[in-house]
C-alpha cells in the first residue's frame, strides 16, 4: 500500500512548536507517511528558533513576513503562494493548527483545491468573535472547512458536536504542546538570565502581546507589575519581550530600568519552556503557556477576559483575570502571600493530556486512509 502524504503547513513560533512533534513523529513513520512540510514564515526569526532546535528543514518556505503587514495582506500572500505548491505536492492530506492566520488562509488553499483538511487543536471556543482578535474566527472558519479534527479536550469535541460536524471525524488526542515539554525541559538547564536572579527571589515570567491588549490595557497591566515588584523585595520580573514594534515600546517606556525587572529578547522554546518550569508562576496572554503550564505545576494569571482553554481554570491551575489594573493587583498578590492559594493553583490536575498527541494524530490519519499497523492504531 502507498504511503499517505501528509502537508504540514504553519507559519509562527507558537504553532511551529506544537507542530514540531508531529513532523517529527510522521518523519519517524516514514515507512507509512511521506511527509511535506511548508512553512509560510508568518513569524520569521522567531519561527527559525523553533526549526533549528526540532531540526526540521522545510521542504518549501514561503517568507511572507513584512513589517506591519496588514491581516488582508497576509491571507493573500499566503493564498496566492500555497496554490502552486499544492498543485505539484497533489497531498493527501494538508494539516493546520490552531488559529493564525496562516492555519485559516492555508485551509482555505486547501479547500480550493478539495484536498482533505486536518486541524490540529481544533475546536477552542470563547464564542466571541474579536476576542481573541483574528484568532477566534480563524479557528471557527478553519473548522468549518476542516475534514478531521483533532481535539485536544473532550470540551474542545463538545465544542465541535454542538456545531453540527460530525462526530466519527473528531479525535480527542490530547495537545501536542505536552507532547514538545516532554523534549524540551531539563532539569540540568541552565541560562545566564538566571544568573542575575538572586537564590532567595521569587521570579514571576511574564508574556503580553495579543492585538487586543495593546495600548491601554497593556500600559495598565506594565503600571502594576513594576508597582507589585517595588513593594515586594523578593520577587523578580523576566519578561521576553515580543518583536512588535508597539509592544517593545511600551515595554521599555513603563518596565525599563528597573533593577529587578528584566526586559530581554524572545526566547527559543527550549529556553522558554525550562524559565518557565523555574518561574514562581506566570502571568500571560498567550494561549500556549495556558497548556503548557498545567504541566510543569505553575500557576498562571492570565491577561485576558476570554479563554478559549477553559479547562485550565476549571481544573484550577488558569485564574482569567483580565487587565484592569484593581484584578491585576489583587490577584499578584494573592500568589505572592497566600500560601494555601498558591499550592491550589501549584498541584492542580492538568487537563490538557499525556504527551502522546501526535500518535494519536498519525492514527487517526491512518484510519481515514484505511491503513493498518501505524503507532498504536487506538482509533481502530
């Protein structure tokens, strides 16, 4: 029987990390998939970092980043550049994830060219379609034209019932981000960021950058960190600061020069992951972290008002807290002084699965296409 080919398709650092596992798992079953990886470049160094440290070379790269390109232009740029590759690869199969841009617009390519769409993560809902801005509708879209789902929750499936799609075409998998912690943290890790943090200071990682908490809700969460960090002596502030012009600004404008806040460059997922397993708990507006965090027995104060990943705070190891300055405040103190609260949010159970996604994936894949003895064949 011919090998299933599989297109990987994916363009930002966030998705080129839960990605990576799947590439590297449908290289490892090379006998059953022939594997095409396509990467858009939405995101361009900050994406290299990820393909360097999974060593993933791209068979196709279509460098689209452009400073301050507009979302239209975007989808565009990725629409008119995939046709021609789809049309000499003829996949099988194109897998996307998530929710950027990339994923929707690659879908779309997809689906003109009626190739079978598989979406990774697929069913995350706040059911409000500017928050998160694009990235709610470009999931919802992306699921809409999408042929397999793989869901990481029995939420995110629920989800997806509730909206008509088919049941035997939703596999709950798990996240393919547990599936990347499990490669990428070490307990012997060392970065020279950690040199500057004294042994008896307590390090809070933070991470904001979404479109939607630009300009004022940032100035105001920026505001109250560097207040909690100058009445709290013992704690210390690393914040790798996003790429984005506006945020880099602001950033150095309320956070620079403080001896214990620490504003340094992006960091690959590797370094990331392992700040992250040392941090005393976290506070962002990324989604990721909201998955990886369970994991590594974090706490994490999530800047936003909306979660698509509900089953964090449920589970208890999420607080939504949003950006007004007076939850903010409240809830970064509750962490740092009450002890009981932090050991909840610390030992909670992590909902978001067991590492062995992305074989979960490749069965599910094999089933559609009628092939026997992939992986574990679970799905049989």
């Amino acid at each position: 029987m011919r090998k299933i080919k599989v297109m990987t398709i994916f363009g930002t650092r966030p998705e080129a990390i839960k990605m990576a596992p799947v590439v590297c798992k449908l290289k490892e079953y090379n006998d059953d998939f022939d594997e095409v990886t396509v990467v858009t470049a939405q995101h361009r160094e900050m994406l290299d970092q990820v393909l360097k440290i999974f060593k993933i070379n791209p068979d196709y790269d279509l460098n689209i980043m452009k400073q301050r390109q507009t979302l239209d232009e975007l989808t565009s740029n990725v629409l008119l550049h995939l046709g021609n590759i789809l049309n000499k690869e003829s996949p099988d199969i194109v897998l996307v994830h998530g929710d950027t841009t990339t994923t929707f617009a690659a879908s779309v390519a997809a689906f003109y060219h009626k190739i079978t769409i598989g979406h990774v993560e697929a069913g995350l809902r706040t059911w409000d379609k500017y928050s998160p801005f694009p990235e709610e509708m470009n999931r919802q879209m992306t699921d809409t034209l999408s042929d397999l789902y793989f869901a990481p929750t029995e939420e995110s499936e629920m989800n997806l019932l509730k909206e008509n799609h088919a049941q035997n075409k939703i596999f709950v998998t798990g996240n393919t981000a547990i599936d990347a912690l499990k490669e990428t943290v070490n307990e012997n890790y060392h970065h020279k960021i950690m040199d500057l943090i004294a042994p008896n200071k307590r390090m809070i990682l933070v991470t904001m950058h979404r479109r939607e908490n630009q300009g004022k809700p940032m100035c105001q969460v920026f505001q109250v960190v560097r207040d909690v960090v100058d009445r709290y002596d013992d704690i210390e502030v690393i914040y790798p600061v996003h790429l984005n012009p506006a945020v880099q600004k602001v950033a150095n404008e309320i956070l620079g020069n403080h001896p214990r806040i620490h504003l340094i460059e992006p960091l690959d997922v590797v370094d990331f992951h392992n700040l992250a397993a040392r941090s005393y708990f976290i506070m962002t507006d990324s989604g990721g972290i909201q998955e990886e965090a369970p994991s590594l027995g974090k706490p994490v104060l999530v800047l936003r008002n909306t979660t698509e990943r509900p089953e964090g705070v449920k589970a208890g190891t999420l607080r939504l807290i949003g950006t007004e300055p007076s939850s903010v405040r409240k809830w970064m103190i509750n962490l740092l002084t009450d002890s009981n609260e932090y050991q909840r949010m610390a030992e909670a159970r992590n909902p978001y699965g067991d590492g062995e996604a992305s074989r979960r994936i490749l069965d599910a894949i094999a089933f559609k296409f009628g092939k026997k003895g992939v992986a574990q064949n679970r799905f049989e």
